[in-house]
C-alpha cells in the first residue's frame, strides 16, 4: 500500500480505535505494544523455568511474566479478546530467554490448550508462538467439555477432578507424528489443566510436553 494512504489509515482506526496499553488501559502511539511505564514495569520482571520430576506427565515449561498487579490486566483484556499485542511483546522481550531455552526449541509443534467457547485466546498465543519458533500449529487433538461446576466454587481436589472430567482425547484425531509437544496457555497457576492435557496428548504417542505461558505464579508445576 502506498505510504502516505497507510498512514492516513492508521491515524484514522487511531481516531476510531486509540491503541491502548493492555497492561494499564492508557492511550499509546498506534504501533507501540504497550506504553513506556508498563514496559519500565515489566522489563524488570523476570521469567520462570518450569522443571517437574520424571513422573511428572509435563516434562518442563517456562512462564515469561509472574502474574502479577501489572500482567493480570492483560491476561483479562486477552480472554476478552483484546489486547493480543501483549504477546508480540512478550516473544520480543523474550525472544533471547527462548531461543536458549533448549525445552522450547527442542519442540516440533505447538498445541493450545483447548476451549469450549468460540474465542480461545490460547490459540492466538499457540499461533504467534508456532510462528515465532517455525513449527507447525496442531488443532483438535484434545477436546473441551463445558465445565459442570466453576472452578472457583470448588476446592483443591474438586478442581482436579473437575479438570479431569472437562478435557477428553478426540479419538476421530489420527496419531500425530509429532513427539515432542509445546502446549500454550495464558496463565498456569496450579498446573492441572496443562497436566491433564499432557496425559492425553500422550495417550495419542506423543512423547514430550513441555508447557508455555505468558504468567505463571511462583509455584507453578
Ligand atoms: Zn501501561
């Protein structure tokens, strides 16, 4: 497109839509990912590697921000369906800390935890993720019962099973030839959901699972 019609464009979806800081919602310059406070904020924050034992089903994973007072807005705006920009910024602040990361290049192809509703901004992640490591994005490997009961209302082993009971194998889905695995999520608190997951993406011969978030909390497994 010519130059000079881009940039009209932009000034007038910037007009319409102002770009906005995922972290504090403030208005931002229409290419930038989020404004210069939140970056301060989060370029401070450090990354999390996720290490389990051999009986563990994920065998590793990493976590970019802890989720905290300046990343759990975005992570809201995410599940919403905005603000995915926070992921571009995640990859490029840490694009060094992946691709040293011998867990994550060591991975043939990226899976998003699935959703039961139309919009699953983990798929978003899975897909930037995929392109940014140059692997391929599987689909339909897993799949997702709406839940029974809300997490939140249930305690500790209750959400086990609850986690348990939501995601089953997609037993239509061919055995992939993949076998060692990325699977993406927004945030990883307690681990079960990426654990359940693991367990099934195994039963279809897959044989390593590591685990990608963008926020983790500190003792996530
Ligand atoms: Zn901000």
């Amino acid at each position: 497109m010519n130059e000079k019609i881009k940039k009209t464009k932009n000034f007038i979806i910037d007009l319409i839509y102002p770009n906005c800081c995922p972290c504090c919602k403030k208005t931002i310059p229409i290419n930038n990912l989020v404004c210069e406070n939140c970056d301060k904020k989060l370029k401070k924050l450090q990354s999390m590697n996720i290490t389990t034992s051999k009986k563990e089903p994920v065998d590793g994973g990493y976590c970019a921000f802890p989720y905290n007072d300046t990343t759990k807005p975005a992570m809201l705006e995410m599940k919403k369906g905005f603000g995915t920009c926070f992921i571009d910024y995640t990859l490029d602040l840490r694009t060094e800390d992946i691709l040293n990361n011998s867990f994550l290049t060591s991975c043939e192809a990226v899976y998003a935890v699935p959703s039961s509703e139309r919009y699953n901004h983990s798929q978003i992640i899975a897909e930037k993720l995929g392109k940014f490591l140059d692997i391929p994005v599987l689909e339909k490997l897993v799949y997702k019962r709406k839940f029974q009961k809300r997490q939140h209302t249930l305690d500790y082993k209750q959400r086990i099973e609850n986690a348990q009971k939501s995601f089953i194998l997609n037993n239509k889905c061919q055995k992939t030839e993949y076998k060692t695995i990325l699977l993406c999520d927004d945030i990883i608190t307690t681990g079960n959901t990426v654990k359940r997951i693991a367990v099934l993406l195994k039963q279809n011969g897959i044989e390593k699972v590591f685990a990608f978030s963008l926020c983790g909390v500190a003792d996530a497994k």
